[in-house]
C-alpha cells in the first residue's frame, strides 16, 4: 500500500469504511453531499494504491486492516467500556425509563442492567433490546425502520420519529469522536441524527465514551457542549474538551475501577 495525501472527503470515506466495516458508495454520496461521480472520483485513488477495496457499489478495507464486526468491536476496549457501563448504571434505579442508541458500550451497559427490575426502555438496537426484554418485568420500546447489518439497529425517519413520542428519566448514547471545537460527533449521518434526537428526549442526558474518542474528528456533529449534561469517561478529558465541557455548564465524569 503506497501512502498518498488524502482529500478531506476521502479521509471521511476512509473513516466510514473502519467504522462499519463496509460504506455503500451511495449512502457516502448522500452523506458527503456531493454526486455519486465525484464519490467514485475520490474513491478510485484509494483503490488503485490499495487502501480500499470496491465490490457491487460498496467499498471496505482490505481484510488485512478492515474494522472487525460489532461482536469484535465489544472486545476492544472491553475492560474501560465495562467500568464506564458499570457507573453509568449505577445512576440508574428499578423502575426508571431510559433511552439508548446502539454503541459497543451501550450493549454492555445494557447487560450491567440486567439485574434491574422493571425498566422501560426505548431503543433502535436489536441488541439492547434482547438483552432487556422480557425480564425482571422490564418494558422494551423498539424503534422500526432499516436495519444495519453490522450493528443490528434502526436508522431513518421512522426510527426518529418513533423515539420521540417518548420523554424518560435518562437518555444514554455513545459516539465516535469527539472534538474540542465540535463537539460530540459520529460516523454517519443517521447515527449521528438519531443521537441527536435521544438526548433530546431525555431528563439526565448522558454522553458515554472511552478515552479513544478524545480529540478525534468524525463527519457529522452530534450536538454541541450544551446538548447533554454528563460525559462518562475512563480517563479525564484533554484540558481543551473538558474546558469545553465546563463551559457549556456540564460535567465529566471518570469510572473508576
């Protein structure tokens, strides 16, 4: 693989193909904002020197570098991502009414909850879902609309829509980046706009994410500082997020071990 300048749109191409494994040439010309052509401009260097491989209108890395699916991605991280799951679930209390979007470390929050009782909880992840329903007298509200194969969730305006009939005590999402200036941003455009609309559904709004996410850039913006109340984290942020994060009047907090 030779090592070439990348264009900004071909690093967010790039990006999208480690983050869901696979990027439909269509669905990144729709998110880009630009035509299908100039997608398939950009995406032929990568190609040709190797960095991605294109089959029937997708593109995905090469299996030497391509992003493990979702069941491999709970792996990474694993041990941050349970101490995070684990005091973001301490918050929360029998009986309580909860949002969440799909995210590695929303399914395991979901199994740290497995031990409360009577729940409701509203949901685009199959995952969460099946983890939480039908026990303890829990009530599982599972958003519709097409489902993405890697990760078993619901995107799309009938999963928009469907959440936001509901207002609940906690709403809980993860996210791909987050960035000093931007915010807490995602991948995709429908990840990041059903984010959006959990937070907004919920009383107690919470951001939970690794270390990993810090300072990084993704394509689209979540929301701004403002736009949830609690970072739940494994390390402290860097000093310019968690100025960003003072600023905006909310606060962060480290699971600790």
């Amino acid at each position: 693989m030779t090592q070439i300048t990348l264009s900004p749109r071909q690093s967010e191409i790039l990006a999208a193909a480690r983050r869901d494994g696979a990027a439909s040439i269509s669905a990144l010309a729709a998110s880009l904002g630009v035509s299908l052509e100039t997608v398939r401009r950009d995406i032929r260097p990568l190609v040709e020197d190797g960095h991605l491989v294109k089959t029937h209108g997708t593109v995905h890395l090469p299996e030497h570098g391509r992003e493990a699916p979702f069941d491999r991605r709970m792996r990474e991280n694993a041990a941050e991502k349970r101490r995070i799951a684990r005091h973001v679930a301490a918050r929360i209390a029998d009986g309580d009414s909860i949002m969440m979007d799909t995210g590695t470390t929303t399914s395991i929050l979901a199994r740290e909850l497995s031990a409360r009782r009577e729940l409701t909880i509203v949901t685009n992840s199959s995952d969460v879902a099946r983890t939480l329903a039908t026990v303890n007298g829990n009530k599982v509200f599972m958003a519709g609309g097409e489902l993405h194969g890697d990760n078993g969730a619901a995107f799309g305006r009938t999963a928009i829509d469907f959440v936001a009939r509901f207002r609940v005590r906690h709403a809980i999402i993860s996210i791909g980046a987050i960035d000093a200036r931007m915010g807490p941003m995602d991948y995709l455009l429908e990840e990041a706009e059903f984010a959006r609309t959990v937070l907004s559904c919920g009383a107690s709004r919470i951001v939970a994410t690794d270390h990993t996410k810090f300072e990084r850039t993704a394509l689209v913006k979540v929301c701004d500082f403002d736009g949830f109340d609690l970072l739940v984290t494994d390390r402290p942020p860097p000093v310019e997020i968690a100025e960003a994060i003072a600023a905006a009047g909310a606060r962060w907090e480290v699971a600790e071990g």
